[in-house]
C-alpha cells in the first residue's frame, strides 16, 4: 500500500520547517498506519531523494528499505518508510523500522551464527539521537548487518553530526553516499514508476563525488574514486602549481603471504582539515597520516607482507617522511613505493630532507611519468569509458621534475629527454653558456671473465647540499655506495657533455688507484677550458691513470641517442658539423696528451 501523501500538514514545497515538523496542534488524524509502504510516487522519490548540495523543502525522511534471508533463506523483503507525526511523539523514520522489525515474529528466531543483510537506502543521513540508536540496535543484534545509503549528509557540517556518522561506523554499520547506480536501484525496486526509466538529473555524479569524498573525510576511510574533474585539478605536474593546497594519494596494497599474491586494496586518501570535538583530531591530518591510521587499524598483520604503491598530488613533507619512515622501520614486512606529481617546496633543505630519508629508509621514490598518469586515470578515476587526456608539457614537466628529484636523491636518471640532449651533447666549438655537466653511464660487472650485472643511467652535477656537487663525484658517490665490490671486476664507461675539470679529474684518479679492479673510458663531447693548463694536467692524469680519454665521434653520438634518450622512436639527427668538430676537438686532445706539462 502506498502511503496517504495527501494530507493537509504535508510540508509544502520550498518551505523551510525543521525535519521534526508536527502536525497543527487541532489535527485530530487517525494513527499512523502508513508505514511500511509499498513504493513511492515517483515525484516524491525525485523531490526528497535528489543529491542536490543545498536543497530546500526536503523535511521528511525516507527509508527505502531491503532485507535479505530474514524470512527465509532465500527471501528478498522490500518496503519504504517515512516519519511519523502523529500521535505524539513524533518518531524518525530511522527509529520506526527498528520499532517494526524488532516485533516481527523472524526478527526474534535469527540465527546468531549467521549474517543477515539490510539495506537502508535513505533521503538524508541518520541525526544523532537516530545514530545512537541504531548504534545500540547493532551492538543487541551481532548477526544483523545493516548498510545505510544516503544521497545527502544532514548537516555533515556541524561536529556533533559527524561524530554521530563516527559513532554508527564505530558500531558496524556500513555508511556510503548513493552513487547514481543506487538512484537507479531504487527507482526500479521501490519506486511506483508506471514503467519509465529512470533519469539522471543533472550533476548527479558530480555531486555524488563531492559528498563522498565529505563522508570519507568525516569517517576517515578511503574515497572508491575521485572525480575526473578533481583529478585534472589536483594532479596535473605543472612547474607552479602553489594555490594547491589538497594532498591526494591514490593508493594499492597487495598482501602477500608465501609470496603469494592473497588480498588487493584500493583507494584514495585526501588531506583532512581539523574538526574541534571528541573522537576526531584536533590538529589537520595529512594524507599520508590518513592512509597509514587506516592502514595500521583495518590491514596490518605480522605474518604477511605487503607491498603498498601511492600515487601522490604532492610530495611528502618533512613531517610526514619522518612518519613513514618510523612506521616502515616498526613494520618490516611493509614495502612502500612512492610516485608524486609534483615536488612540495622542493628548493627548502628541510623538504629535500624528508625525501631523502624516505629513500635511506628503503622506499622507492621516484616522479609519475605520463604512463602512470594514465595508470591512475584508469584505475582510480570515475572517468565513464574517457581515454585520459595528455596535457601539454606533461612529459617536459616530469624530465624536468624527475631530474631535480635524482638531485635531491643523489640518484641516477634513467634517461634524458630529447630537448636536454640535443641541447647539452652537441659538440660546437663555442659553448661557453653551457654550464651543465651530463654523464651518461654504463657499468658492467665481471667475474671470472662473465658478465655478470649491468647498470646504465644518467648523472648531473648538483646544486645540493650546501657544497655542488660534480656529476663526476656524483657518479662516484653512488658507485661507491651502490655497486661496489673488492671481488668483481668493473668496466665503467663514461660519456660526458663536458671533460672533467682538474678537481674532479684528481679525485676520479684517486678512485682509480683505491680500486684497481674499476677500468675507466671517458668519451666526451667538449674540452672544458681546453687552453687553461690546469685544465690540460687534470686530462694528462687521467691518461696516466690509465683511464682511456677520448672525443665523442659521431657514432658515440647516435649510441647515446638510442640508449640513454627517451628517444620514443625517434631516429639520431646528425647536426650540421657534427664530424668537422669531432676531428677538431680530437686534434686538440691528442694534442693535450702528447704534450705533457711540467
């Protein structure tokens, strides 16, 4: 049956009466025999259940209703619910279910080792006094799940509110915003729809996100998805991006058990403002605090290990490195792979700090390239079948971004972009503007005359710490730490866009001497300061080092190009002069070296 939605005190539309709204004080109605009801009118569901963000009129509550094997195994039980008015006292619709389930002859012979599902699909979340009371409904009733739905949040901004949601997730309720999947649900199975289909207004799955991700901030739980316009807000690595304030982390957690893959999680993380009232933080969390509470409460387990991969707007400040570094030295069982968009306040020593203790630490850090931006559109974007949309300057900005990050790190590159070879590498005669140092790097380890690893990558010299570092020290620094060992032997080859100075070439003699076992070859594309004597002595003592110093042809040249550039298929364009520099420099090297000075 449906329910009387004639009578005289129904609150009128757009009238602004408090959802506890009575009936005129001489009505004398019969007892509220409405409730449950059948369906609804399809006005009434469009009017009480759209997602709208600052809705007017919308003083009643519904409950559409859906229980499964409480009347038999098998059984499927649907109804709605309303608020009654009359007679006093005026009960929520919450309280009314609870009242007529519980003197229901099935409700009292549940079996307490099983589960039985309800599902409430409802037009405004539950308030206080409703939450806590079906917070002691669930604690009475063990084997009773109940998964609440709701399009709107009633008053999600007010704290004793929030902590009313808090304290029905606490108890084990399920709590979600309905997507627009749900709208549709309902409308097929609780509406009086006379055979139409159901019709997505607009803004309903934008509004969907909104509110979702303000219920997952509330309960401190993971967001499904994000939003594609909040993706391309939040994510994108432009070089200045500082009015954005939100952290976002898209994350993966795989459990792995006898190195087996067992369980896989998913989801996304946001920085939290502070809500001043019990039970809720009164400092913001963070986005990295946020996944590893979560983390530590719903997953964590001793015996398994975990592998976990964010996907991050932002880089991780020194407060949060210092966080996850201690909860990954508690936790050994715990991997963490680390790629971030963009680098938060990536010139202050104290941020870099924070990056390079993630990395002593054991985490993996590096930048997301384009195809991780397009990983995380694909797996953690509502994006409704769109391909992802690469934006301009999107693989400039990571070249850009990955090399300050290796920086920091004192780590290799991969590989360099087009645009910086072609501007380094070429050999002209006067370069005098070109103030950066690229080596390109091979190392491959032998023992017993087989080949046993092999590393490639690219150095730059730096600008931290406090004192530059070389890209020849740079190289030297990593080897040293990284690769190094007194029982293999090492052919090491260098191809650099400048010949070493006498300062670098010193120490790379020094190293030489130290390890007999490292053998040397230094190509390179110009003579720095090549009439400067001191210049001359530093190429002289790596000669006698024993270190094979020679020119760049240019073969050496197209060999870079194909395996130290993000060439992305690209054929070697073989600049004007490329061969009319290369016998020139070459001369005046031979030249340096055959003429030794004092």
């Amino acid at each position: 049956m449906r329910s009387r939605h004639s009578r005289k005190a129904e609150p009128v539309l757009g009238t602004s009466i408090s959802r506890e709204a009575a009936w005129p004080e001489d009505d004398t109605m019969e007892p509220w025999l409405s409730n449950p009801m059948e369906k609804l009118y399809a006005d009434y569901f469009y009017f009480h259940f759209t997602n709208r963000l600052t809705p007017q009129g919308r003083n009643g509550c519904y409950i559409c209703y859906e229980m499964e094997g409480i009347r038999s195994p098998t059984s499927v039980d649907r109804g709605v619910f309303e608020n009654e008015f009359y007679p006093k006292p005026r009960v929520h619709t919450e309280v009314c279910f609870l009242n007529w389930f519980t003197k229901l002859p099935w409700a009292k012979t549940l079996d307490p080792g099983k589960k039985y599902t309800i599902t409430w699909y409802m037009s405004w979340s539950p308030c206080v006094d409703c939450a806590e009371q079906v917070a002691e409904f669930l604690k009475k009733h063990n084997c009773v799940r109940l998964r609440i739905k709701f399009p709107r949040l009633y008053h999600g901004n007010k704290p004793k509110y929030q902590q009313g949601l808090r304290n029905l997730d606490a108890a084990g309720a399920e709590l979600a915003v309905m997507c627009p999947e749900d709208f549709k649900y309902c409308w097929d199975n609780f509406v009086d729809n006379l055979g139409w289909s159901f019709w997505y207004w607009k803004g309903i799955r934008w509004n969907y996100h909104v509110l979702d991700e303000k219920l997952r901030e509330i309960l401190c739980n993971p967001m499904s998805s994000l939003s594609p316009r909040t993706y391309n807000f939040h994510f994108p690595n432009l070089p200045f991006a500082s009015e954005w304030n939100n952290t976002y982390i898209c994350f993966q957690v795989e459990e792995r058990k006898n190195s087996s893959p067992k369980t896989y999680y998913k989801g996304v993380f946001r920085n939290q403002p502070s809500h001043l009232q019990q039970g809720y933080p009164e400092e913001p969390l963070h986005a990295e605090q946020c996944f590893l509470s979560w983390f530590d409460d719903k997953c964590l387990s001793p015996p398994v290990d975990y592998n976990v991969t964010w996907y991050m707007s932002w880089s991780p400040c020194l407060e949060c490195a210092e966080e996850v570094v201690s909860f990954l030295e508690e936790h050994e069982n715990v991997s963490l792979t680390i790629s971030i968009s963009r680098l938060y306040n990536c010139d202050d020593e104290d941020e870099q700090h924070g990056l390079q203790l993630l990395h002593e630490a054991g985490a993996q850090v590096a930048m997301m390239s384009p195809e991780d931006f397009k990983y995380c559109w694909d797996t953690f974007v509502d994006n409704l079948g769109w391909s992802f949309w690469y934006w301009k300057g999107i693989r400039r900005n990571y070249y850009a971004l990955d090399e300050k990050l290796r920086e920091i790190l004192c780590n290799p590159m991969s590989s360099l972009s087009p645009r910086t070879y072609n501007f380094h590498f070429p050999n002209l005669p006067f370069a005098s503007g070109w103030n950066n140092t690229y080596i390109c790097f091979q190392v491959e380890e032998r023992k017993n005359n087989c080949l046993k690893s092999y590393y490639k990558g690219v150095f730059r010299n730096q600008g931290y710490p406090e004192e530059p570092l070389h890209a020849e020290q740079c190289f030297l620094s990593w080897f040293d730490d990284k690769c190094l060992s007194p029982r293999v032997d090492y052919n090491v080859t260098w191809y650099m866009s400048w010949s070493p100075c006498l300062e670098c070439a010193e120490e790379v003699v020094s190293f030489l001497e130290e390890h007999e076992n490292v053998s040397l070859t230094i190509s390179f594309s110009r003579l720095y300061n090549c009439d400067d004597e001191d210049q001359q002595r530093g190429l002289q003592l790596l000669h006698e080092a024993g270190a094979q110093v020679a020119m760049m042809c240019p073969e050496d040249f197209e060999y870079c190009w194909d395996s130290f550039v993000d060439n992305r298929g690209r054929s070697f364009w073989y600049w004007h002069g490329i061969c009319w520099n290369y016998h020139v420099l070459d001369e005046k090297l031979r030249e340096i070296l055959r003429f030794r000075l004092p």
